[in-house]
C-alpha cells in the first residue's frame, strides 16, 4: 500500500517518520518497553532519523560515533569526522547550542590531551607548554594506547560555533568565549573587552538558570 501521509521523509526508498524513529532508537537502546535492547538497531534507527532531519537524532548519532571504539558493540561505527559533521549540521541547521559546543571543545583540545580533561591552555593544546599537573586531577596527557581520533585544532572555527552557542543562552558557550578572548589563541587575539562582555553575559545566564543552565535549542 502506497503511504501518502505527508509527514513522512522519504529515506532509503520507504518513508520514514522522525520522532518515531527517535523514540524507538531510545527504546532500543535501553529495552524500555519490553522492547529489545540493541544498540546496534539505536544506531541505525538515530541513522533514519537523522537522515529524515531529526537534529537530536543527529546528536545521539554523533555521539555514539564518538564512543571509545568497540565500547557500544558490534554495528556501532566509530568516526569521528562523520561525527563532527552531524555536530556542525545540528549546530548551523538546527540552532543546538549543545552541539555547537561539543564540536568547538573538540576543536580546540587538539591530539596532545585526554579526551577527559575538564579544561586545556591553547599552549597546552599546542604541545608549546607542558601539561599542568594540578592537585587531586589525574594526569590530562592523552595515552599512547588512546586509540581515540582527534580532530585537528581550530580556534578560528571554534570561535564561530560558541558565538552561536552563546546567542542560544549556552552558557558555557559564553564562558569558553571569555576564557578564548582572555587567553587569545591561533589566529585569535586577547581582546579584554570581549572577554568581559562575555564574562558578564556567563554570569547574566547563571544567574538567570540558576547554575551553568544549557540555553534554548
């Protein structure tokens, strides 16, 4: 039977509907529901989604092909420029200010430090500067044995996405901007007035979400 509803998005020559695909992604990936718990069907399923223009099943996508590698299972891809990719769509399309946040801190932490560091120096990042060791913090040096991709550093762009994410009220985005326009960076420069204007638009929007709050998508 021909389906002329017209909220579906053809996909793969059949039509597929978005938010189911993503509710039941959900579902699969934890077997809520009694349904059965696939993660390699999740990902397949945010994969549709995605692909019929779901910009949270693009999130979800992205970051299961940013997942240590071999860490969800079999039919889990590991790629990280794929992922990247879907970031900056969710970020530049569909206005998430999350996204345009998780892919500017890949941007900017560069191949030299854990993917697990709360926080890095653009010296640092560049391998110029040796990497602090702080008190009670374990060591921020990415492992040999890390098989984890990075992306290649790029404040520039990086700079880009968290403006958008700090014009959604992403602060954290605002935060990072001060701490970019107080340190300067690559083809960045320090600009005291800009990191005070951002420094007062972060704490404007902590105090307005009572704590780091995410902002709108």
């Amino acid at each position: 039977m021909k389906d002329n509803s017209p909220n579906g998005v053809e996909v793969d020559g059949t039509k597929a509907y978005a938010p189911s695909c993503f509710n039941l992604a959900q579902m699969r990936m934890t077997g809520k529901g009694r349904t059965t718990f696939s993660r390699s069907e999740g990902y397949q399923l945010f994969d549709r989604a995605c692909r019929a223009g779901h910009g949270g099943a693009c999130f979800m996508q992205a970051k299961m092909l940013m997942s240590y590698p071999g860490s969800l299972g079999e039919g889990v891809p590991y790629d990280v420029p794929k992922a990247s990719e879907l970031l900056k769509y969710v970020c530049e399309e569909k206005d998430d200010s999350v996204s345009c946040f998780t892919l500017a801190t890949m941007l900017l932490r560069g191949d030299k430090v854990s993917s697990e560091a709360d926080n890095v120096s653009p010296e640092e990042a560049r391998g110029v500067k040796e990497l602090q060791k702080r008190v009670n913090e374990p060591s921020r040096e990415k492992k040999s044995i890390d098989e984890r991709t990075s992306l290649k550093r790029d404040p520039l762009f990086a700079e880009q996405l968290l403006q958008r994410g700090c014009q959604r009220g992403h602060a954290p985005s605002c935060y990072n901007l001060a701490v970019m326009y107080t340190q300067g960076d690559e083809g960045v420069e320090k600009d005291e007035a800009k990191a005070n204007d951002y420094q007062e638009k972060t704490e404007e929007l902590v105090k307005r979400f009572g704590g780091f709050g995410m902002g709108g998508m």
